[in-house]
C-alpha cells in the first residue's frame, strides 16, 4: 500500500494496475511527474502500448462474467466497504493531489469528499437500476424493462481533478455491472494507481477495475478496442471532439465533457461584497484549473467600478504557497509550461488593463502564478475567448442584463454559468433563458450534487448523457424489454398476422 507520508525524494516509478496487481510497463517509453511546488521530479509514469491496453482490457473481459452476475445486494454491500475505506483513506488520496497537481490540501479533500458522493450515490445501486413493469399488457401478457451492463467500459481523464473525475466514472461504471479500464492523466496518476489499491483492499475482484498510464497511444488503443463497449471522457474541448467522434466511429457510446469559459454576471442590485468574495473564490480556487472556474466577470452597469476595487483589495490576502502548508489558500500550477502560457495572457491584449499582475509575486523554484486581476476585457481579445485555465480573472462590462445574457449564449462554450442578484425575477429569467448546462443563483460554482447530473451544453460535451447521477446510471446501461405470457398448451394455434395487443 503506497500511503504517503512526506514528500518523495526520489523518482518513483509508477506503474499501470492490471489483472489486480501492479504491472510495470514494457514500452520503455514513460513520461515525468513532478511536484509542482517545488518544480522537482518526483515520478516516471510507464507509458502503455498498444499491447498492453489490451491487456487490460482483455483482463476487465474475463473479470465481466462474474462481476455481472453478482448479485445487487452483493454489490450494495461492496459499495458500502469502499466508501467506508475511501473515507478513511481520504487524507492519503487528497496528499497525493496535492503532490502531483498542487492544489492546497484543504482543496484536495474537497474533492475527495464530492467523489465519494458519487461512491454513496452508488450505494444505492439496487433501487437505481430497477425497471418498470406493465402487467396485462396485452391479455395474459405481461411486459417489462430491465437494466444490463454494457461490458468492459473505459475512462480517460484530465489532470485537473485527479481522483474526483475518476470516481465521476468507475464508480457507476461497477455499480451497474460493467468492468473498467481507467485511463487518467499522465500528469498526476498516482491517485489512480492508490485507488486500485484501495478498490483491491476494499474486495473488489482482480480484473474489474484496470489502470494503464499513457499518451496518445493509450488513448487511441482504447478509442479503436473492439472489446471496449463505452468511453468516459472528461479533459479539453478539442481532444473531447476527438475522442467523441473516434469513440463513436469505431461503434462505441461515448460521453465525452470538454472545456470551459464560465461568466458569472453581476447586476448592479447585487451585494458587492458578496459578489467579490465569491468572484475571488471561484476564479482563484486550485489555481484557477478548474473546468467550474469562473474566468470571465460580467458586469453590469454602475456595479463594475466598485466591484473591480473590491476584487483588488481582496487578492493581496490570498495565500499562494505549498499545497502541503495549511495556510496556503492557493497552490502552483500543474506545469512549468501551463503557467508559462497562463501568464502570457496578462497584458497581451491591447485595451484591456492589467489591475493586478500576478507574476509579480511568483517566486521559488514551483510553478507559481499569483492571482491576476484583467479589466476593460471584451469580445475578440484573447483574454476572452481562450479558456486560459489559470488564476486569472477578466472583467468584461456591460450596459444592461440582455446583453450580459446574449455574451453567455452567443459563447461557444456552455459549461456553467452564474447570477448574482437580489431580483428573483432577474434570476428566474436567467435560468429560464441562458445556454448553459449548470446555473448557479448566487452559488459561483455550482456543480451538481451526486443525485443530479454533471454537464455542459454546446463545446463542453459531446455525446447526449452528461455524467454521474442518473444520467451516469442510464450512460452505463442498456435497457432490454422483455414479453412474457404463460398460456395454456391447449389454447395454442399458428397465427402468421403481427401480435397486436388486445
Ligand atoms: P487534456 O484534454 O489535455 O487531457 C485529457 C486526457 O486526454 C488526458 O488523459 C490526456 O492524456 C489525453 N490526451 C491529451 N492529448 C491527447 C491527444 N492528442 N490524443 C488523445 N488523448 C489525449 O485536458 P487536461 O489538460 O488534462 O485537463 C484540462 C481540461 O479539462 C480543461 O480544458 C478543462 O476545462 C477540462 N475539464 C473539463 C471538465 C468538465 O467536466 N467539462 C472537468 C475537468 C476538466
């Protein structure tokens, strides 16, 4: 069990998890982690071929009989351990993250904690996965739906939340039956690797849940396995179109969620203080690296001087540091390059101002960018348009609310968005209007509790189910009607018309 106590010295390797137990990769061929605080190596992750996908895939194969026919209070049962032993583990999970992503511990267990949301979500497979029934349907004719697993299903994750976005997957993925070969991101896989570790130690069979590390290769050896019946993906609006649309080609269901440029709008009747607070939690909260981020500030009216000043006075206080060091409120960025590109956004647009300039305060040897503060940011900039997946949060101004709305809808992105106002009527009008698959009413990030379904519209999802929750138990099986009559032998004859219910 490789629990973390500190920080490692060395480089470690870290291995793919098949057939349940750990399996060192063969290609030669790896990639480098590194502690982004300190900008140190930390790991070499084996990088998959196109054998040892399958591999794992062949073993989610033979592990799917028995798996399936478990029965569900069996499965109910196993749920229950495993959100018992995640729970108990979720400091060690939620170091991990922060040893590879960089996000403070206080955020990590956050994650962890709406993950296994999901786990407990799952516990209640039995009732979610009953059908419907119709007796006498048709004289002495009953009919009635059932849910059955797919198969072996697949998961390909981002970086940015490294043991949440995985749970999104597997853990509806079990609960229904199938088996899962998980492919997370090559930047922070060691929480994937601690969590077939658990999921082992927890009683789930060797071959129902898989891990292989890897790039592109990875992921197309999965996208084109013909044993692969589904595709779980979650990570940057064009790979998701690239994996939808190769998933799908190759016969497969996919959901495949994208990225993100999410408006929180400010009427000039909001609570300024509120609305800052919240402005400066939800752009600058894991660094800004989160596909619920609020990036783009939308104000409205006579509300954007001093909501922009109260913004400025409030990031001086934010704490950027070592995730590991409880006082920080905010970690460094995942790469040396991503911070690089991050901040080559602030003053890159001429006629925006650059109100607070966060590489001033970078420092150390750790991918480190301070909260950054963009005004005057319009449509056609850069700023604007790009999902820059940073602490860096733009300023756009507007004259009235139909216009702050037409930015929302006009925005080739539909993730979330949000409203901060006092005026019910403003915000029942925005719910009912604005083209985004997740809406927060004063609630800057709003993700969905674990019994509703996580999900964008246009760019940020391709595919028709979003994610978790009862769409996630619907994405995960497939539903067989069954006819059923029990006559008399006596009653029987040949009639060649078509059964017409009467
Ligand atoms: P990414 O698209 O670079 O990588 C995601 C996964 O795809 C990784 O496992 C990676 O190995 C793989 N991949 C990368 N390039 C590939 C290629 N050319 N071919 C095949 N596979 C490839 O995303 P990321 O940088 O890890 O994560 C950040 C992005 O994820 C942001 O755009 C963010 O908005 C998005 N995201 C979206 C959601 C959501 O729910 N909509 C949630 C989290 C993150």
């Amino acid at each position: 069990m490789t629990d973390v106590v500190d920080a490692p010295t060395t480089v470690k390797p870290i291995n793919h998890w098949i057939s349940g137990r750990p399996y060192a990769g063969q290609s030669g061929r790896s990639g480098p982690v590194f502690n982004p605080a300190t900008g140190e190596q930390t790991g070499a992750v084996d990088f998959a071929t196109v054998e040892e996908i399958d591999k794992a895939v062949q073993s989610a194969k033979q592990a799917l009989p028995a798996w399936r026919a478990l029965s569900l209070a069996k499965r109910a049962e196993l749920f229950f351990a495993i959100r018992e032993l995640f729970h108990a583990k979720r400091e060690e999970i939620a170091k991990h993250l922060t040893l590879e992503h960089g996000k403070v511990l206080s955020d990590a267990m956050g994650e962890v904690t709406r993950g296994l949301e999901v786990i407990e979500f799952c516990c209640g497979i039995p009732h979610l996965l009953k059908g419907g029934m119709s007796e006498q349907a048709s004289t002495g004719v009953d009919v009635y739906s059932i849910r059955q697993p797919l198969g072996v299903v697949a998961g390909i994750t981002p970086f940015n939340f490294p043991a949440m976005v995985p749970m999104w997957m597997w853990a509806p993925a079990l609960a229904c039956g199938n088996t899962f070969v998980l492919k997370p991101s090559e930047k922070d896989p060691s929480a994937s690797f601690y969590t077939a570790e658990l999921l082992e130690e927890a009683g789930v069979p060797a071959g129902v849940f898989n891990v292989v590390n890897g790039d592109k290769v990875a992921v197309d050896a999965i996208l084109e396995h013909p044993d692969v019946a589904a595709v779980s993906f979650v990570g940057s609006t064009p790979i998701a179109k690239y994996v939808y649309e190769t998933a799908t080609a190759n016969g497969k269901r996919c959901q495949a969620l994208g990225g993100a440029k999410n408006h929180m709008i400010v009427l000039p009747d909001a609570d300024i203080d509120m609305a800052a607070d919240a402005a400066v939690s939800a752009a600058y909260g894991s660094a800004g690296e989160r596909c619920m981020a609020v990036s783009l500030l939308v104000a409205v009216g006579d509300v954007a001087d001093p909501l922009v000043e109260a913004i400025k006075q409030r990031i001086p206080s934010v704490k950027v540091g070592d995730g590991m060091d409880s006082s920080s409120e905010m970690g460094p960025l995942i790469t040396r390059e991503h911070r690089d590109k991050v901040a080559s956004y602030i003053g890159a647009d001429e006629g925006a101002t650059v109100v607070v300039d966060g590489r001033d305060r970078a420092n150390g040897d750790g991918f480190f960018l301070a909260p950054t503060l963009i005004d005057d940011v319009k449509p056609g900039m850069k700023a604007y348009e790009d999902e820059i997946f940073g602490p860096v949060l733009s300023v756009t101004r507007v004259s009235s609310y139909d216009e702050a709305v037409r930015l929302v809808n006009e925005n080739p992105y539909g993730n979330g968005t949000a409203i901060f106002t006092r005026d019910g009527g403003a915000a029942r009008q925005f719910q009912f209007e604005v083209q985004a698959g997740m809406v927060g009413i004063n609630v800057p990030i709003p993700v969905p509790v674990a019994y509703y379904s996580f999900g964008g519209w246009k760019a940020s999802l391709f595919g028709d189910r979003h994610i978790y929750g009862p769409e996630g138990i619907d994405f995960y099986t497939r539903s067989k009607v069954v006819t059923s009559r029990w006559p008399d032998p006596a009653t029987s004859q040949i009639d060649l018309g078509f059964p017409q219910t009467r």
